[in-house]
C-alpha cells in the first residue's frame, strides 16, 4: 500500500490538515500525492467516529473494532472509494457510514480478522482515547445513524478546539485559549466563573476579557466552519451539515 | 485532547451557531426570539448609531438562486412604505451564507400580548381591520407576506398597528409602477422559487402553503392566514377546526362566517384580497350586513335596532311624550 507509514491525524505535526479545499473533491484527483492528502483529511475527520460506530452498531470488542476500522480506510485508500462519492444521491456522512455497514458485513462473513491478519496498523490512531471516550457516551437508547452523527459532531468539535489552541499558540495569543477554556469549556461550574472573575484572575481589564473572548470564539466559529467546507463536496451539502453541526439539540 | 463532555459540547454548539456580524455594520445586543424561520437579534447599526432588529434566516434547501432571490426580494419589499408596515432597512449574507434581513426595531406588544390584556372584541376588531389594510397594500404591490401571525404584528406604544417580518415574502407580479430595475427581473423569472419547500408557520399557514404549493401562492393564502389570526383575535385560541362561536359564544354568527370564509380551505372559496376582508370586517364594526353571511329577516331587524339605538330611543321617547300629553289634555 503506498502510503506514508508515518500518517498520523495531520502528520507528524499533530496538526488537523488545513487546505480550505474540498478532501472529498480532491479524493478525485489524478495526482496521488492530492489524493493521498485528500485521504489524510477524511481520515482525520472521521476515525474516530467510525470506530465507537463499529462498536456501537456491530457490537465487536475493541481489538476487532481497531481492525475494522483500520481495514476499512486501508480498503477504501486502495481502491479510492471516497472518489465515488455522489453529492446528489446523499451527504457525504452517509456515503461513508453505508461503505462502512457494507465493509463490516462483508468482514464478518470472510471471518476478516483471521483471514486479513489482524493487529495490522496502517495508521496511527489513537484508540485508547477512542475507546475511554466509547465507554463515556455509549447511550443505548441513540440508533446507530444518530449516535454516528453524534459522535462525529463531538469528534469535529474537539478537532476544531485543537486548532484553535495550536492557532493562538502559532499567533502569540495563548490567554486568549486560556480564557476561552475557563470560560467556555468550563463543565459544571460555569455559573461560578464571570468575565470580572477572570479579569482579577489573569490580571486584565474585565473588557479586554470580553475582546479575548469575542475575538476566540469568532475565531473558532472560523475555524469549524472551515474544517466542515473540507469534508463536503458542495456547497448545499456544506449548508446543510452546518445546520446539522451547529442547529440540533443533542440526544 | 480531553473528550468533551454533552453539555460542553452543546455550549460549543450554540456558540459557533452565533451569527458572525463581524463583517457587518451591526453589533448584536441580545436575543429577542426565536422561530422556525430563524433568530431575531436586536442590534446597534454601527453607521447610524441606532438600534434594529435582525432577523437570520434558517430556511431548509437555502442554494445559492434561492438565497439571492430572497435578497432581491427583499430590496423590493423595503420599498413598500406604508404606517402598517415595517421595512427591510437592510439585507445581507453573513459569512457562513445564512440570509439576514435589518429591520426598524418596534417597541409595543405583539398582537398576542395585546390580546392577552382582554380587550374589548371591537377594539380587537378595528386593530385587525389595520393589519388588513397594511396587507391588501402589499398586496396591491404585488406583494404576499406568508407568514401573517399574531408573533409577527405589534401594537405600538401610540396604539399604532405594524406588520412585521417581511423576510420570506414573495413578489407575485409587477406592479403598474414597477419599484426598481429587479422587479422587472423577478416578474420576467417567476418559476424560480422552489417548488415543495413549505416556508411559514403551522397553524397559521394556508393549507396549499403548508403542502409546499410555492407557485400556488397568491394573495388568498395571506387571506387564509389572516383568517387564521381573526380567529385567535375571536376566540384567544390558535386555529383549530372547532367553530369560533363554540369556543367562544359571544362571537356573532356574522364575525365568524368573515372568520370562516377567509379560512376557507379551498383558496377560490375565501375572500380574494384582503382589501375585500378588511371591508366585511369595516361592515361588521358599521353593524353593516356583511357579504360573507346572509341574515335572517329577524337578524336584520335585530342589527338595524342595535345600529340605530339612539334613533328608536328618541322616537320612543316622543311617542310616550305624545300618549302622555293627549291621556293628560282628555283628562
């Protein structure tokens, strides 16, 4: 399989890949290199959700959910499954979890795991958070389309909150994460923190705080939005994930 | 990274669904509502140092021709200027496509509010007469609203009546004076709304509205929705199928066929306009026979009495005056 071994989410730079241009046009490409990055992108996008997918749905222990979830990208980047991707006929999301149901299916009744070989990693992927992260929000009462869609909803967020942390580090303005952080990502207490607490707290003006914070969000808002231009294909299909992304209550 | 937790991430969600108004002349002050067609803010227009409301539209299948139309239509519609109606001062496309329109921010209660604070059912009847007026002007303009309900009238602080929301109306012809260079472009493109999205709001919509009937819309399906809101004005209650005299029996059989025709569920059976509405309601205040119910003999006697009440008073008051002077000049 000609793929850089050394493909992590982003590279070796921990970083989400950033190129403002459709992945799952550019999985169309006659040029590998762009295919590959294309790959990389989707991949980046959505291992994770894949995974707690496998073991919600299919019910497999975690080893086999690894190998699933490894084969199945190994699978679709050797025979360039993304580029059959038809934005009229459903949303990318849904293309992707139908491959899925169908490689799984498939897997099951090959017994995959002996006959591939099991254990192979092509990619780098962290499944011991994926896992933890399975056991903490495995709600049976979701079908596996919704808990899907959740999860990669949860998956998209943190990949965006990750970018915008590396984004203020890159641009000098670590408090404005940090103040974001307390205050926007506080969990059960965000009652108890004010912009006047933070203010006395890092030692700034209570509207500067406020400046940080507007200035962060807006930057986040920038950055999901543009995470989500690159996993769809058009741009009524970019629309419609955003109201899904940002519009919905969670179940 | 940290998992995030289910109420962080539906904190992060409403976040980054804020509207971004950073490209804009607008600062948003707060939340004034939400609906299904979208989210009003109120804001500071930054150039004119005034306040406004915003409305962000989250209309399904929004593509690129429909969201155009939509702002075309909207400069259109902001040049109806009428006391009964509030403008477009401004539309827009924020940086993530959705739609927004500037309107003049009213203070007042809405029309549900007002009714709440029992007012007399003529009071009631002549603030509704209003918002017909501001309709059949629209109207006249080629103009349908589409989303006439009582959330979107206000009473204003000088008893003023005010149709608000102007944001997913609809051009349906030219008018005799065209009112801007596009006019003649939508009139010449009218097949270019979609067909099947059913825009509105439930209960208030007309049935071919609610079945997504885009290009059956005219004039008669506000006058369905109109209707709709003299029934809520009737009864206190949103529309329903049960007649108005039942839920409420104060209501005369007059005010409730008006109610009832407008409501028609086949559009040819309704009013046509709603200048032709507010024209049985006008009769009903005048105690006028109406043309949407035919009286009885009684009825009409009974009507005529309680219109010209002073007039039989006085000549009652002669007739006894006359038996009393000639019983007193015989004795």
């Amino acid at each position: 399989m000609n793929i850089d071994p050394d493909t992590d989410i982003g590279g070796g730079q921990h970083r989400f890949p950033v190129t403002n241009q459709s992945a799952i046009v550019l999985a169309r490409s006659d040029d590998q290199n762009v295919r590959q990055r294309a790959f990389e992108t989707i991949l980046a996008s959505y291992w994770k959700p894949v995974y707690k997918y496998v073991r919600f749905k299919w019910h497999v222990d975690n080893e086999d959910a690894k190998d699933l979830t490894q084969g199945f990208f190994a699978n679709a980047f050797e025979k360039n499954h993304f580029a059959n991707y038809d934005a009229a006929k459903a949303s990318f999301q849904t293309f992707l979890r139908t491959c899925l149901d169908g490689f799984v299916a498939n897997e099951r009744k090959a017994g995959a795991r002996i006959k591939r070989g099991g254990g192979i990693e092509h990619f780098q992927l962290d499944f011991v958070s994926a896992e933890s992260e399975f056991a903490l929000h495995a709600v049976s009462s979701l079908t596996p389309e919704d808990y899907f869609h959740r999860e990669w909803v949860r998956w998209m967020f943190t990949l965006a909150l990750e970018a915008l942390r590396q984004s203020c580090e890159d641009t000098g303005k670590k408090m404005h994460f940090q103040l974001f952080e307390r205050y926007d990502l506080a969990d059960d207490n965000r009652e108890n923190v004010s912009y006047a607490s933070l203010a006395q707290e890092f030692g700034l003006d209570p509207s500067v705080v406020n400046n940080y914070l507007a200035a962060a969000r807006r930057n986040f808002r920038r950055i999901i939005l543009e995470k989500l231009r690159e996993i769809t294909a058009t741009e009524e299909e970019f629309r419609n994930e955003a109201r899904s992304l940002l519009g919905v209550e969670l179940k | 990274m940290k998992p995030l937790s289910n109420r962080q991430l539906d904190h992060l969600r409403q976040l980054a669904a804020h509207p971004d108004f950073n490209s804009t002349k607008y600062r948003v002050i707060k939340e004034l509502g939400r609906g299904g067609m979208g989210t009003v803010y109120l804001a500071t227009d930054g150039e004119l140092n005034r306040e406004v409301a915003i409305k962000v539209l989250s209309v399904p299948e929004l593509d690129d021709s429909l969201r155009e139309r939509m702002i075309r239509e909207a400069q259109i519609i902001a040049q109806l200027e009428h006391p009964g109606i509030v403008p477009v001062h401004d539309v827009g496309t924020l940086a993530d496509g959705r739609v927004f329109y500037a309107m003049k921010y009213v203070r007042g209660s809405r029309l549900d509010e007002y009714a709440a604070e029992a007012e007399s059912l003529k009071d009631r009847l002549r603030k509704f007469q209003a918002v017909c007026d501001a309709v059949a002007f629209a109207h006249a303009h080629g103009v349908i609203h589409r989303d006439l309900k009582p959330q979107n009238i206000m009473i204003g602080s000088f008893g003023e009546v005010l149709v608000l929301d102007w944001g997913v109306a609809k051009i349906l012809r030219q008018h005799e004076r065209p009112v801007s260079l596009e006019a003649d472009t939508l009139i010449k493109n009218p097949g270019d709304t979609t067909n099947g999205t059913v825009i509105g709001t439930r209960n208030y919509m007309s049935p071919e509205q609610a079945r997504g009937e885009i290009n059956q819309l005219d004039e008669r399906s506000d006058v369905y929705s109109l209707g709709a809101v003299l029934y809520f004005l009737l009864t206190d209650k949103p529309p329903a199928t049960t007649r108005p005299r039942t839920v409420n029996p104060k209501v005369s059989k007059a005010a409730e066929a008006i109610c009832l025709k407008a409501m028609s569920l086949e559009a040819p059976a309704r009013y046509s306009s709603a200048a032709e509405l507010s024209s049985d309601v006008g009769k009903l205040l005048d105690a006028e026979p109406v043309a949407a119910y035919q009286e009885s003999v009684v009825e009409k006697v009974g009507r005529w009495a309680g219109k010209n009440r002073f007039l039989i008073l006085l000549v009652l008051a002669y007739l006894v005056m006359r038996i009393f002077l000639i019983l007193t000049s015989r004795s």
